[in-house]
C-alpha cells in the first residue's frame, strides 16, 4: 500500500512514523507547503518527498492522509474523494457547517471513505469508560464533567485560524463525550472569558471557556477547557451514575495536587502536552485506518460522526456571541441516529 501524507508539522510527522513503520505500508509519498520539511522528514525515515500536493495524485497512492492547517481540508478532502481515494483527516472538516456539508457530500457521492481523526476514541481510558457505562456498572448516567487544559496557550498566528476555544479544542470532549455516552447534545448554554493574554481579545477568541450541555436522556455534561494552565496538561472526564462514578485521565501524571492531609501526592511528571499524553491513541488511530482502507474493519469516525462535534461546538459559540440557549436543532447536519 502507497501512502500520501500531506502536512509534515507535529501531527503529520507522527503519523508518517506510525505509517512507515506498518507491516501493510509499502512506501510514502511526503509533501508539505515547506518543501524542506517534507524532504527532511522523507530522508530521515527512508521515504519519498514530493514538491506539491498535485504530485501526491499524480504519481499514484492508495490513500490520503491529510494533516495540514485547517483551512485546507475541506478541499483536500473533496480532490482525494473525486480521486476515488481514501482519506484520513484531521479534525475538524472545516471550521464552518457549510463547508462541513459540502466536504461530506462529496465523499458521500463519490462512495469513498473519510476516516477523522479523534484520536480520544482510542485512549484506553475512554475506551474504558464507553464499557463501563454500556455493561451497565454505573446504573442511569446523570452527570458527566468533561475538561481539557493547555499547559501553556499556542503562538498568537494561530489564534485567527484555530476557529476558536469550542472548535479547535473543546470539540474534542464534543465527540468523545458523544462516543462515550451514545447520546447527542440537544441543547447548550455556553460562556467565556477573554480576561487572560491580550492576543485571545485581539483575536475574537477566549482563553477559558465553560458550557453546559444536555444530553437526549435528560443526562446533563458540562464541558470545560482553558488556555492557560500552568500546572501542566490536563484533559479528563468524570462519568456519575447512581451506582458508580468513573474518571478518566487520572494517573500519576495527572496535573492536579490535592489539599487533603492524606491525599495522593502531586504528579513528579505532569504531562507537558496532548501529543505525550495521546501518543498510543495517534498511533492506534492511524493503525485503524490502514484497517479501513483494507477493508478489515468499519470506520471508527467517519465524516458524519465529525459533522456532529463542530455543530455542538457551533452551537457553544452561538450560545457565548448571543448570551442565550442555543438548541441544536437551530443548526443544520443533524444526527440521522443516534451516535454510534
């Protein structure tokens, strides 16, 4: 199998190694709008570097893999589908629903596969909550806290392109709270605040963010999420039930320190960052997808499943412009069923 990998930053070049290493990958075609990252990376795991995205199509891949910002996705998307190519891609589709919309109707009419990657679906943790809540042990599931925590906020050129708190990160706890539970979101009320670095304001954006939102079943979640906390990287999920109450993410790298005389002592090395915390679950995801493509397992996350965070997402960002319960019916793309 030859594989194309377009974008060679963080996430791409992790991918490329999980890639390069696969028993069933035969070769990668790298390529990068730096030229001279792409040949690096290319040179240093053995494999073939390309000068622009058209000669990814024209010499000839299996499968897409599509790493690069955001705002060439949707695109990118729609070129591989025309292609009759798989694509694995990284959240989100696009950082509007139409666009969204447009990106899946394309693939949807060519037939081929989109597989996105929300590489929480394969951290154990979660995997091991879905489980528990589905093997009944927590009993009628009544409340769920959801949070990620950045250790430090990113370059303030980000900020313009990242679409904001709700799309960029909480979008995360968006579909993995949605994977998790089996349930959709029918309603938000979502605030934040903007009172940290001034880059955030300039931006349209907020460092800290809150929304609570509520389940089909009447179960209730709140989700959270800041820039700015310097205890290190901290993402979690709390899961209570009338019989039981489940965490995820608490570990002796978890960044939180308790007050209690006989408490559990703070975490020697906190996490730094999302790429250390979920380093098995990028791998995992794309091992999945090489699955996909061959046709020996359903996609985990396909476009739809994808389409439903960033409009629970759009919906927290509508909530926090208006100061007003945003129900997501408002929006367009709704869920055909319930969430797999």
């Amino acid at each position: 199998m030859r594989i194309g990998v377009i974008g060679t930053g963080r996430i791409g070049t992790i991918h490329a190694n999980t890639l390069s290493r696969h028993r069933e990958v035969g070769s990668l075609i790298l390529t990068d709008a730096d030229p001279a990252r792409a040949q690096e990376l290319a040179l240093r795991l053995g494999e073939t570097a390309a000068p622009g995205v058209d000669e990814i199509f024209k010499w000839g891949v299996d499968a897409v893999v599509i790493t690069t910002a955001t705002s060439a996705h949707a695109e990118l998307i729609g070129r591989a589908a025309r292609s009759g190519l798989p694509v694995f891609c990284e959240k989100p589709i696009a950082l509007d629903l139409p666009g969204t919309l447009q990106a899946i109707s394309e693939v949807e009419t060519a037939g081929t596969i989109l597989q996105m990657g929300f590489q929480r679906r394969f951290d154990a943790g979660y995997a091991g909550a879905r489980e528990a809540l589905r093997s009944g042990r927590l009993g009628r599931l009544h409340t769920v806290r959801a949070l990620t925590s950045d250790q430090a906020p990113p370059p303030a050129a980000y900020l313009p392109q990242s679409g904001g708190l709700y799309r960029d990160t909480l979008i995360h706890d968006f579909d993995v709270l949605r994977w998790v539970t089996g349930r959709e979101v029918v309603d938000v009320y979502a605030a934040g605040s903007d009172a940290g670095p001034a880059m955030f304001r300039e931006a349209g954006d907020v460092d800290t963010a809150a929304a609570l939102l509520t389940l089909d079943d009447g179960t209730l979640a709140t989700a959270t999420a800041t820039r700015l906390n310097g205890a290190g990287y901290d993402v979690r999920m709390e899961l209570a039930g009338e019989r039981d109450t489940i965490v995820v993410g608490l570990d002796d790298r978890t960044p939180v320190t308790s007050t209690e005389p006989t408490g559990p002592p703070a975490a020697d090395k906190p996490w730094p960052g999302f790429l250390e915390r979920f380093g098995p679950a990028y791998e995992a995801e794309l091992v999945a997808f090489v699955d996909v493509v061959r046709g020996e397992r359903a996609n985990p996350c396909d476009g739809r499943e994808a389409l439903q965070a960033l409009r629970v997402a759009e919906a927290c960002e509508v909530s926090r412009r208006e100061h007003r319960p945003v129900r997501l019916a408002e929006l367009p793309g709704g869920p055909v069923s319930t969430a797999a």
